[in-house]
C-alpha cells in the first residue's frame, strides 16, 4: 500500500517532469530553427483550425438540440458551402507549403558548404573522416558505459552519460557550413544529432549529405536511429563544437598523431606492449560479438577461446580480420598498429598460445 501511495504522489508531483519535453527541439544551426519554426507555424494553424471546427460542433450540438425543439433543416446541396469547404482548405495548404518548400529546399542546398565530413556506419560504430585535413578515426562506445552494460543497476545510474559517450569524438568549428556525407560498410544505420536538425540515413552503397551551420560552441549527443542489429543501442554519437582557432589546434594535433602512428608502424613491437594495446582495441571493436571473456556467442560469433584462427597460422588469422567472414565485417579501417596488437592479444589471452603479430606483418597482407 505504501508503495502505491508514494508512485500516486510522485504522479502528482510535476517537477518529476521538469526536464520531459514533448515539443521539438529548436536546435543550434539555422536548419534546425527553420525546422522548429515550421513545426510551430503547422501547430498553430493546426490549433486554428481546431478551434474554429469543434466550436462550430460544440456550439451547434449545444444551440440546436432536441430540447430546445430544434428543427434540422432540410436541403441537399448548397454551392456556396462546397465552395468554402474547398477554397478554405486550399488557401491553407498553400499558405503552409509555401515556407515548408522553402525550408524543404534549404535543407537539400549544400552548395555553400566550406568543408566536408565523411560519415560511414559500420556495426556497431562510426567512422568519421575528414578529406581535406586528411584525418580518419572509429568512434566507439566509451569503455565505462560498456563495463556499465553488464554491471549493477546502480552502476549504470552513476555512469557518465551511459550509453551515450564514445571514446573518439567527432570535433567540428563553430560558425562553419558543414557537408555531411553520410553512408554506410554493411547494412542500413542513421545519423542523427537532434540539436544540429540532421537525421539522415546511411545506406550501403550511397551517399547521402546533409548540412549544418552550428552557431554554439559546446557538446552534442546522438544516436544510431536505424535498428542495425545487435548492438544498434550502443553506437551513439559526440560531437565537440569548438572555436576556429581550436579547431585549427586539433587538426595540427590529430595529424601529428597520425605520422606517429605511421611511423610507429615501422619498428618491431614487444609482446607486452601490443598485448597491452590489443586489449583496449580489442574492447572497443571486437568484445560486442566474441565476448570480453573470449567466449563469443556461438554458432554466429565464435569464440576466441581455443579458437583454430587465433592459435592457427598468422596468415590465415590476418586474412580472415582484414576481408571479413560471414558476419564478421572488414577491419582494415583499423591502422596497422591496432591490428597488429588486437591479433596478437587474441593470439595470447584466453589461454591461447598463438604467436606475435607485427604491424609490418599486416600492412605486406594488405
């Protein structure tokens, strides 16, 4: 009884729902407010129109009832309604079409666009690159909200934006007209950032673009909004929207980190150190299938355990990470470092006792 009585009071109490919100959000870029500014102009006209049909009912069902000895009138046509009854709503559709082709048309407009970010979907990730700088990297899950997953209850409640944090985020400029180019490695995903007014599919074998002008600095959240499989919850979206002169920082920082990666490419590698690697890569792009314990969910994903490619021949275990299997999917968008160290941790963790990998070993299978 108790408990009913203190769910009844929290269903009174309003400020429960302080931050439940059933409009739409206004956003941050000029396409999101033109969105909102729609969906209000139709909500009101909408109201209107509401206001004028049901009062006219109200009002009549009240003025002419039986009671009163109300007589219906008689008659089979009238011109003069049909012409109101189609005129009025013509008027109204075309008053509303107008600013909705306007908005329509500004969102497929991506002929102002200053730079470009290319967005491709995998299982269960994203890959963000940007041609012009020259910079590529995977966003994945953050590892707190993956160890969260399979945690206590108040775990996940204590976790940093559980579900919704990435361990790379993707970095834009304020004030920039940016070109989405959204598409996708295996099956059908969706990028959308509610606050940017973008939410467009990506389809393997296309591109779709979208475009965003965002006017505030700080960070946004989204999510995978297409049910891609198994894991379609937990590839969610970051994005940092930094000054120019930040930005300009991060690309120098990001590029200096990717000729490290390539040099570090070249030198042979201990076994701890890819082991060491092998296992934070391992987390973020293998564990969703073969089971951080390595025990994979068989027959779909098997497990790494005692597994014939993992204590086999190097070459067979590269092959197979590089061009994919079955439901496996293509993994040479990792570098050759990540690749190196992810097989030689499978190689040796869960008991197995495969050999060393070295970045060298993958990049001559390439």
């Amino acid at each position: 009884m108790k408990k009913l009585v203190v769910a009844f009071g929290l269903l009174l109490n309003f400020n429960a729902f302080a931050e439940y919100g059933v409009n739409m959000t206004e956003g941050v870029t000029s396409v999101s407010r033109d969105i909102y500014g729609l969906h209000m102009m139709v909500f009101w006209v909408s109201v209107a129109i509401a206001i004028v049909v049901f009062g006219a009912m109200f009002y009549s069902l009240y003025a002419h009832r039986q009671s009163k000895g109300a007589v219906a009138a008689n008659f089979h046509e009238s011109t003069k309604a049909e012409l109101v009854w189609t005129v009025v709503p013509i008027i109204i559709l075309i008053g509303m079409a107008v600013p909705a082709s306007k908005v329509l048309i500004d969102l497929e407009d991506t002929t102002k666009a200053e730079m470009s970010i290319k967005i491709t979907g995998h299982q269960w990730k994203w890959q963000y690159d940007y041609p012009k700088e020259g910079i590529s990297f995977i966003s994945n899950l953050s590892q707190d909200s993956r160890d969260a997953v399979n945690g206590t209850d108040a775990g996940r409640e204590n976790a940093d934006n559980y579900l919704l944090n990435v361990d790379k985020r993707l970095v834009l400029p304020v004030d920039t007209s940016i070109r989405f180019l959204i598409t996708s490695n295996d099956v059908i995903h969706n990028w959308w950032v509610r606050d940017f007014g973008v939410k467009q599919d990506a389809n393997p074998g296309f591109i779709n673009d979208a475009w965003a002008k965002i006017d505030k600095i700080g960070t946004y959240r989204g999510q995978c909004a297409e049910l891609c499989g198994k894991d379609h919850g937990f590839m969610p979206i970051v994005v940092d929207v930094v000054s120019k002169a930040d930005y300009k920082k991060w690309v120098v920082k990001q590029q200096a980190a990717k000729a490290a990666v390539v040099a570090s490419a070249t030198k042979t590698w201990s076994k701890a150190d890819l082991m060491a690697k092998g296992e934070t890569v391992y987390n973020a792009n293998c564990a969703a299938c073969h089971q951080k314990t390595g025990l994979g969910l068989p027959p779909v994903f098997p497990a790494m355990k005692g597994s014939k490619i993992a204590n086999g021949p190097v070459a067979d275990h590269i092959n197979i990470v590089l061009h994919g299997k079955g439901a496996m999917p293509v993994f040479k968008i990792l570098n050759d470092v990540d690749l190196a160290a992810v097989m030689t941790y499978e190689r040796n963790a869960f008991g197995n006792t495969g050999s060393v990998v070295q970045p060298s070993d993958v990049k001559s299978a390439r």
